[in-house]
C-alpha cells in the first residue's frame, strides 16, 4: 500500500472503497481494517476475491486406488485439475479433498480441464515432493489415446520435435523456433485413433504436436483454431485421454501401473 488512510487509498485507485467499510479488508496481523484504518506505505492487506458463480461439471470423479500416500483418480473431461480463474470449487482438487475428507490432497501433476483419464494426488504433505520430483524430472511412463478425424499420409510410428511456448495471456501455445522442448511419439492404432507417448510435459503439448501432423484431436476448441464454446456446454468432450502411468514409486521401491476406466469416446 502507498499508506494513508485505507480506505481512500482503495476508493482512489479501485474504486472499492465499500470493502473497507463493509469490514471485508484484513491487516496482516488478522484484524479487520474499517474506515479509520491508518496504514504505513508498504504495509500489506488482505482480502476475499469475489467469484462468478461456477457451472457445476456433472460427472463423478472415480477413485482408481488410494492409501496412505496417493488417490490415483479417472478425472472427467471438463474438469480442471486444480484452482486457477474462474475455476475454483469445480475442480477436481477441491471436489476430492471434500467427498474423500483429505484436506492435504495435492496433485502431483496436471491434466488440461478437457483432457480425461489417470491423475495422481498425494494424499499426505510429507510425500508430496517426493511424487512431484518424480513426475518434474520425466521418471513417469504416460500413455494417451486421441482420435482425430482427420486423414492422414505419415508414415507411423513417429516422432514430433518442437519448441513449444505459452505466451501469458494467450489461449494457444505456439510452435517457435529453437531447441526442442517437446517430444511425442505417435502411433496410429487405426479407426482415426492413435497412442501417444509424450516424453516431455510441455502446455498443450499433445493437442498442438496432433494439429500440427494435421491430426487435430477430435472436439478441441482451440487447436488449429479457437472456437467459443459456452461454459455449460458438455457435449462434445476432446477426445483426448490419459490412458496410463507407470512409475517406479519414490517411497517402496514398487512399480506401480494405473490405467483408466473411461473409454475413448
């Protein structure tokens, strides 16, 4: 803050003054700021975001396998894998923690809110490094299925190198040139449906490598274009699934091999 009185400074530089008085603004001590608050330049306040109301996403999250240390869940297309925007409650994070009772849930990695299939949470926040350094330094097999309508000529299996970048701000990530950042081997399985094997975990990465082979992933509103879809419209998923992880685990020594239950639709 630039200090002074609080009040005006919030009415003069966001115009939500009313916060203040509303009691909704909090010291960094924990008391509640009011219209006298008098605050020195640098100090730091708090306070709630207000959010849109969220559409709920109406389909369950099944439970793969869970203990001590990891819920391995099937996520839903639609469903972000954790708070970011305007998705805050319907996420699979925030739904998790409640229906399992697991206030520690944490993922150890992410999935795109279209992308269905296996997610791996720590249950624990003891173990959470351990199975994000896992996944951080490439140690985890992940396998995905796609189905793109599209014809193809390529020879298969290959492999697609890029340098991939996701500018802030923009919905897209680009291919640019430079040192490839991004690897993914593609294998036709036949009927438009293919299996792929990322070895990196670059943003977007399998949706762009697919629509730059001309194989854009059936159902994806952004690559090779960008098309508006309304928030409460489920009905046509990306057809784009995490079919598989296998990881030797961090903590026993096992290999451990989880694959969803959810068909390529």
């Amino acid at each position: 803050m630039h200090g002074g009185l609080l009040v005006d400074e919030f009415e003069r530089r966001w115009g939500t003054g009313a916060k203040v008085v509303a009691g909704e603004v909090f010291c960094a001590d924990g008391s509640v700021a009011d219209a006298q608050t008098v605050l020195p330049a640098g100090a730091v306040v708090y306070l709630y975001r207000e959010l849109p109301e969220e559409v709920p996403v109406p389909f369950d999250i099944p439970v793969l396998y869970r203990d001590d240390d990891i819920v391995v869940a099937d996520k839903p297309h639609f469903l972000a894998t954790m708070p970011r925007g305007r998705h805050v409650a319907q996420t699979a994070l925030v739904r998790l923690r409640r229906e399992l009772g697991l206030p520690e849930l944490s993922p150890a990695h992410r999935l795109d809110r279209l992308t269905a299939g296996v997610l791996l949470f720590t249950v624990r926040r003891e173990v959470r490094g351990a199975y994000q350094t896992m996944f951080a330094r490439g140690e985890v097999a992940k396998t995905y299925l796609a189905h793109s309508s599209a014809p193809s000529a390529h020879e298969f299996p290959l492999t697609v190198r890029s340098r991939i970048v996701k500018h802030r701000g923009s919905l897209q990530a680009v291919e640019e040139p430079g040192e490839p950042n991004a690897e993914t081997v593609v294998e036709d399985l036949g009927g438009g449906d293919y299996r792929l094997r990322p070895r990196t975990g670059r943003t977007h990465q399998l949706r762009l490598h697919m629509a730059t082979l001309g194989l854009p992933i059936t159902g994806d509103p952004l690559y090779p274009d960008i098309v508006d879809v309304a928030p409460a419209d489920f009905s046509t998923p990306l057809r784009l699934l995490a079919h598989t992880l296998e990881f030797t685990d961090p903590l026993t020594g096992r290999v451990r091999r989880f694959s969803t239950g959810r068909k390529l639709c």
